[in-house]
C-alpha cells in the first residue's frame, strides 16, 4: 500500500489540546474487524467486551520531562534541547535533538535555568539522531538527574500546540508507568484510570505488562510514497518470563490477548516466534507494521484516534482491515470524535 492512501480529512480542531477530564469518560469507537459493525460507547464501557482471564498487555514505559529550554554561550539564542537517551551514566552523556540545530557546533556550550546553575558542552554533531552532550556537573549522579529533570519540561506531541502546563506532568502519564525511558506516552493506556483498572480486575481481567520505551521517532513524518522504503527507528524493548507465560496460556486457551496501544502490539509481534509464542525479550525493534499483515499475537487492540498519514494508523488499519477501519475514521470525525494523543479512544475486536 501507499503512503496517499492512509489520509484522511479533519480539521485541526478535532486535534484534543487537554485530556478529558476525567480518563475514563472519553469516547470509545468499537470496531468489530469481522463485520465492520461500529458502537459507540465510553470508554469505562471497555469492560464489557472481555470476560475472565482474558488478558490486556499494557506498556510500563515511563515519560521521563525530555525538553529543555536553554541558551547559546557568547550570542544568549534560544536553544530548545530534547533529550533522547542517556548514553553514559557516569559521565553525563546524553544523546539529544537541538532546535535550530545549524547554530550548534562542536565546543558550544549551553547554560539552562534561570541562573544559568547547569551547563552542557556540545562533543558531537555527527551521530544520525542529532548532538551529544556532555552535561558539566560535579553532583552525584542522582542528584544531577533530579536537578536536570526538574529543568525539563512534559514533552508533549507537536500536535498539541498549546504550551506545557504543570497537569501535564500527571495526565501525560499512565497509571501503569514504572520504567523511565519514553519521551512520548503510550497514549492509548492514558484512558485507564485507577477505579476503571480495579473493574477490570474484578470481572477477572489479567494484565500484563512489557516496556517499549516510546521515542521520537513514533510521531516522524513518513517522507516516501512506498511504505516499504520506510524506516522506522529503533526503540529499546523488553519483555519478561512472567508476562511471556500469561500472553502464551491465553493463546493456547483461546482467551482474549488485547494489545492496550501501537506500541504493545509491535512489541508482542517483534517477540513472536516460530513456535507460535512470544519468547522472552530484551534488545531493540523497529518493526513497521502496515497492511496486509496477519497478527499473530494480539486478537483485540486499543488505540487512540491517529493522525493522518502516521505509522501508528498504518497499524491500526492492519489490524482492523483497511476498509474497516478507514470506515471508522471517517464515522468518528463525523460524529466529533477527538483525535490524537489526548483524544477519545477506539476498540478493535
């Protein structure tokens, strides 16, 4: 398939700024991928579409406050610095993106926070992902990261045009985060709140848990018509034994394994093996998931309303069947669904 096809039309009002108020209340669009038929619920409906020990895998990555707001030595330009990764632990490396990233050499060095109190020094401009810094501190390294953390700010999408607020700290945020490392929310578990995950539990639901460690990549533009040209770029995955033996006895007992966003379901197909189960987990993946592609692994997904053209819909389409699930698109800007990652939220099944 093409990149041209996975376009559809919405006006950018439709784009949600603020999550609802409260996360169990957004719309749900339930899809059903066999006939087409199309609900439409709220999302503390979700309960009702799976039954006990029906499995929801969901993504404990935790968003860590990536973008930092400094400034050029000698000139004082504006320098916004996103960070990527932490490269060295011990010597403060970081791997980040720099906006506008031509006035950026190597030697340049870029002082944050109102007495300018952290400095960084530019040591590499080569690496395919942006500048290396090396942040010049004497703390500890705990203390370092609390005192860089506390400069940095929730790094919201593009597509939220709004400025940062102190609440998005908590609503970007799941209530499954534990393991630090995304510098974008698995959005589609944002709809869960804690009353909502405590029903689930109740009716018998068993969850899951793996990490995918969401990066910026997720939301680059797809620049080539051929989606097989496409590159997606590599995320830091794990998956371990106990969530491997849940997901496979659901499999082999015919039970629901609903994959709770984009991310968790390429994660479940990245560690499917030949011998028709997920295998324990612990690397890299950048598996591109677009139509035709047969799932081997979850049976029902959950995900917010994509942006137009975005990998994260290609997806969404390869699960749900492309017809079907365009279908849907096309219903919920009709009918005033929001869109994006605070926006309402659709079930395949």
């Amino acid at each position: 398939m093409k990149l041209s096809e996975f376009e559809y039309r919405y006006s950018e009002e439709q784009i949600a700024q603020f999550p609802t108020e409260n996360r169990d209340e957004a719309r749900l669009l339930v899809l059903n991928k066999k006939t087409g038929e199309i609900e439409h619920k709220i999302f503390k409906d979700l309960p009702n579409y799976f039954t006990d020990r029906d499995v929801m895998v969901v993504n404990n990555t935790r968003v860590f406050p990536a973008k930092l707001h400094g400034n050029k030595e000698k000139t004082n330009a504006r320098i916004e610095v996103f960070l990527l990764r932490e490269l060295n632990r011990e010597q403060h490396l970081w791997d980040v993106l720099v906006d506008p990233a031509r006035k950026i050499r190597i030697g340049n060095k870029l002082y944050f926070g109102e007495d300018n109190s952290m400095v960084a020094e530019v040591i590499d401009n080569t690496t395919s992902r942006g500048r290396t810094l090396r942040f010049l501190s004497e703390e500890s390294n705990e203390d370092f990261r609390a005192s860089l953390y506390a400069l940095g700010e929730t790094p919201l999408p593009e597509c939220i045009t709004r400025p940062v607020v102190p609440e998005d700290a908590e609503n970007y945020q799941t209530i499954f985060a534990e393991v630090e490392g995304a510098v974008a929310s698995p959005t589609a578990a944002l709809h869960f709140s804690r009353q909502l995950y405590k029903r689930c539990e109740l009716k018998g639901i068993d969850f899951a848990k793996l990490t995918l460690h969401v990066g910026t990549g997720i939301s680059r533009a797809v620049e080539v018509e051929d989606l097989t040209k496409h590159k997606m770029d590599s995320e830091q995955m794990f998956i371990d034994d106990e969530t491997v033996a849940r997901v496979n006895l659901a499999r082999d007992e015919g039970r629901q394994v609903c994959a709770v966003g984009t991310t968790v379901a390429r994660a479940l197909e990245t560690a499917y093996s030949t011998q028709g189960h997920i295998s324990p987990y612990n690397g890299w993946t950048n598996k591109f998931i677009f139509p035709p592609y047969e799932f081997q692994v979850p049976t029902s997904l959950i995900s917010n309303f994509q942006l137009s053209l975005s990998t994260m819909l290609m997806l969404v389409c390869a699960f749900g069947g492309y017809q079907n699930v365009m279908n849907a698109y096309n219903v919920a800007v009709a009918e005033g669904y929001r869109i994006g990652p605070y926006g309402d939220a659709m079930l395949i099944i």
